[in-house]
C-alpha cells in the first residue's frame, strides 16, 4: 500500500521529484523560466546547449536530461511489486 502511495506522488508531482521532469520546458514555461536558465541552473553558461539553427529546442532539454539528471531510483520496485513504471518524459509510456 505505501508503495502504491509513493508511485501516486511521484505521478502527481513529478516536477518536484523527479529532476527529468523538473527539467522540462512545460515546467520552466510554469515556473516563468526559459531553457537558459535551466543550464544557468545546472551549472553551465547560458546558451550552453544552442549550437546553431539546426538545434531544436525540445532536443536542447533532451540534451541536458540525458547529461544531468538520473530519474527514478526506485522504478525497480515498482516494476517488481506493483507491476508499475514511472516514465521520464523522453520515454514511451
């Protein structure tokens, strides 16, 4: 039961959690932030992951999710008691 419970915040506040979904352009669009501040946030200068016109922006977030963040420590557990899965939102649900 607690797990279930766990899983259930980890789905309703997933951008305060999990930092794959804190660094999202929904979540900085929210929080009245742009994707330079993210990588301000991060720790690189801003501007960091605009390499030319050929960047787009969801590939520029893609970028620092997959160099920065780690996800769901604890998906094993609900992949083996609940049967369940929290997804990051660069993967297919």
């Amino acid at each position: 039961m607690i797990l279930w419970i766990v899983l259930d915040a980890y789905r309703k506040f997933s951008f305060h959690i999990d930092e794959r979904w804190y660094f999202t352009v929904e979540n900085f669009q929210r929080l009245g932030k742009s994707i330079e501040d993210a990588e301000q946030e991060l720790g690189f200068p801003r501007g960091w992951t605009d390499i030319g016109p050929q960047m787009h922006l969801a590939k520029r977030w893609r970028i620092l999710r997959s160099t920065q963040t780690i996800g769901c420590g604890i998906n094993h557990l609900f992949d083996e008691y609940l049967s369940e899965h929290f997804s990051g939102p660069d993967e297919d649900d």
